[in-house]
C-alpha cells in the first residue's frame, strides 16, 4: 500500500515538473508506433500525432524539406543525452554503432559504409578517388546541385576530365535515351543525381546502373534525397557508390552522411580521407624503411579520425524513428502530398508550369514549378513575407521554384501556399 502510494506521488510529482507539450509529445510518441501495419496517406489524425512530435514553429509553413529535413523530438533528445553520455563519462568513440544499422536500413552490408559528414563529401570520396585521365568523360546533369557539380567541374579543371552533362526528361524512358546517347568509348562514369535538386523528378537509377555496367563505366550516385524518401536496396540498385545524408529525408542530425561504396570498387577508387580507422596492421616511424599499414578491408579506409558518438545516437534515433511509423507509410503519404501539390498547380492551367513529371515512377515529394509572369525570385520573397518557406531555384538558369513536402506536412499548408500562387 505504502510502496504504491509512493509510486503514486513519486508519478505526480513528475507529471506536475512536466510542461503540457512534454505530456502531448509522450502520448504522441506512443500513438505513432504502426508495428508495420499499414497507415492510409489520409488518416490526418495519425498524421497530426506524427507533427506533434516537431519542434517546427507553428507560425510558419516549412515546405523546403528538399534543403534541410527538420529532426522530431526524439532524434533531437537521442543527440542531447548522446552528448551528455560522452561528456559525463569521457568515455571515446562508439560511432560505428551506427554503420550495421544504417546499412541494413539501405540494403547494403556493413563494410560498404563510410561515414561522412554531409553528401558533398562523400561525392568527393568517389570523385577525387576515380582512376580517371585527361580526356576521360564523365555523365552529368543540367540540374545538377553545387554538391555534386564542383567536385567534377574542379577535377575537369585539374585533371583534364571532360563533364557531358543531360537534361532529365519528362519519362524515365527519354531520360534513359539521352544518357545512352552521351555514352561512347571515352566514357568512364554516370555521375548523376537519384533525384535532382531542382524539380524532383526520381531518375531510373536502376536502370541507369545497369547501362553503365553493361558499357562497362561506373555509376557514382548522389543520392542526397534518396534516403529516408522511399526503401532503398542499393544492392539491388547495383550503384557504384551512393552518397547521401541525414540531415534531408532521414530527419536526422545536422552535418551526418554516409558513402556507399561497393565492395568490388573499394580497391579501385582511391582514399584520399584517411586517418584513425583507416589502415590496419603495424606502421612505425622508426624503422628503415618506415613500415607501412594496409587500408582497412572495409569502407572504414575512406573515413579516419573522431566522429561524434552524440550525432551517431541521433542517426540510430532517426532510423529508429522511421521503422516505428515504417518507411513504406512515410513514402506513400509523401508520395501522395506530392501527388496533391501537382495536382493543385495544375489547376491553374497555363498560368503555372509544372515542370515536374507527372508519370507515376517519376515524381515523389519535389516539386519544380514556374508561374507565368512572376519573377521567381519575387514569388519567393512573397512566400517569405507570408511565413512560407520554399526555394528558389537559381541553379543552371532553371529559375524556378521548388515545394518539398514531408512527414509534418499536410495539405493544408499546400492549400495556403496555393491561395497566395492564386493570389499574385
Ligand atoms: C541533389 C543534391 N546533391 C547534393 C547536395 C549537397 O548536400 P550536402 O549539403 O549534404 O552536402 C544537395 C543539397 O541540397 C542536393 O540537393
């Protein structure tokens, strides 16, 4: 009686210390959990559970997940206790928990992970470390994002590379003609994007793989919307190597990534990034000669050195925070908010030009869009002004704007930022 009583004070006291959101975000973060059944995109009530969990401000409407993937509650609380742990105790290192996770997560095994920080980096890894000779040719988009156009257009200017660069079609069909009509004898590598920055359209990578592996060229994916937007089996896919992140569609931790780097490529695509965790084996500075260490049998060789193991609990928190609503329901609802953003803009008729692809396999949760006679750049500050955040879309002269919808979304914010298209 005694023993309960306490429990029963000890609960209260506890609840009276708890703020009322504090409160809702537990009740949320019970609701959510599917056990893998099946969600329907419009179940808006388990949806609001599922935004419960965000610390976004509710004065604005964020739909520019395509830029920067807001982290729930329980990924932010995984990196704050993580970095507390690690503080309290001194206690080094503990990141690679993250990489048998992660790699099941993507369908690939663990000694094909290299953590990075972000996609740009690991696009480095791949690029700087191609065996490539003046005059080799590498595939390109016109839609390429800074992350994946520097490193090429630098090692072009270094090494003498020549980048032939497509423009993604409206069908997975045409986009697959225009890549095979760039490919000839002095072709060594497709480095294109799984889904461009700019107006979203999901490329047949699959496919796209198979044609470099059957003209014999390697395919160096950036897959930084890839992960987290739908299941990906890169083994499956049969890629190269695939960069992509945390900190977009995995809602994870700001500044986290990871390169996917086949097996069978590990020995010809040369680390430049070595340190700690590298090599393996005895090297001494003192010997004559100084002995030297081999590169880790794994993709650890292209990673060295201290990793937070704060950012890695936060990585494990937002894989764990997907598998608890299940990638496949995320998907679809993006999908579907996808879905309505297109057909919304099409509702306008020759007023907007939306310029990604309706066709079935080719759209998910971007939206590339013009409206006809507005400046983007001034419909974007409009948006702005409105507490609506999307992106402008400067890169290559596409000039245009760009709406990525997530988990937190719904299509009410969609509806708002469609009254203001119909209002300008
Ligand atoms: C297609 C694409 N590639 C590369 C990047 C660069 O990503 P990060 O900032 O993680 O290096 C981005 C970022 O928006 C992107 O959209």
């Amino acid at each position: 009686m005694e023993f309960n009583r306490r429990n029963f004070i000890r609960s209260a006291t506890l609840l009276a210390a708890m703020s009322l959101s504090e409160i809702e975000n537990i009740s949320a973060k019970q609701k959510i959990k599917t056990d893998g059944k099946l969600i329907s995109d419009n179940d808006e009530v388990f949806w609001q559970n599922v935004r419960q969990l965000f610390p976004l401000t509710k004065d604005h409407i964020y739909l520019n997940n395509g830029t920067f993937g807001p982290s729930p509650y329980p990924v932010i609380e995984a990196v704050h206790s993580g970095m507390m742990e690690e503080d309290q105790d001194g206690n080094y290192g503990g990141w690679e928990a993250i990489v048998d996770k992660l790699a099941k997560f993507v369908g690939a095994s663990g000694d094909e992970i290299a953590l990075t920080h972000n996609v740009t980096e690991g696009i480095n890894i791949a690029c700087w470390g191609l065996p490539l000779k003046r005059g080799d040719e590498v595939i390109l988009t016109t839609h390429e994002h800074i992350g994946n156009a520097a490193p090429w257009l630098c090692r072009q200017r270094e090494d003498g590379i020549v980048i032939k660069a497509y423009t993604p079609a409206m069908t997975a069909d045409e986009t697959l003609n225009r890549i095979s009509s760039l490919i000839n004898k002095n072709t060594r590598a497709i480095a294109t994007p799984h889904i461009p920055c700019t107006q979203g359209q999901v490329l047949p990578i699959k496919e796209i793989c198979a044609l470099a592996k059957e003209k014999g060229i390697y395919s160096i994916i950036d897959g930084a919307h890839g992960a987290g937007m739908m299941a990906l089996d890169l083994h499956d896919i049969g890629c190269d190597t695939y960069a992509s992140c945390f900190h977009k569609w995995m809602l994870g931790p700001k500044g986290t990534g990871f390169l996917y780097v086949k097996k069978d490529v590990q020995n010809i695509i040369r680390p430049y990034n070595v340190g700690g965790g590298s090599t393996e084996g005895d090297w001494d500075m003192t010997t004559t000669p100084i002995r030297s260490a081999e590169y880790t049998k794994s993709a650890h060789r292209y990673y060295g050195g201290t990793q937070s193991s704060g950012l890695c609990k936060g990585m494990i928190a937002s894989i764990d925070f997907i598998e608890t609503i299940g990638l496949n329901n995320i998907h679809r609802r993006i999908k579907d908010l996808g879905k309505y953003t297109q057909v919304r803009l099409l509702e306008f008729g020759d007023k907007v030009e939306l310029l990604t692809p309706t066709e079935e396999r080719s759209r998910c949760a971007v939206n590339g869009f013009r409206i006809k006679g507005v400046e983007y750049t001034k419909f974007h500050s409009i948006c702005a002004e409105n507490k609506i955040r999307i992106r402008s879309v400067s890169e290559n002269g596409l000039n245009c704007l760009r709406v990525s919808t997530h988990i937190y979304n719904n299509k009410a914010e969609i509806d708002q930022l469609m009254d203001l298209i119909k209002k300008v």
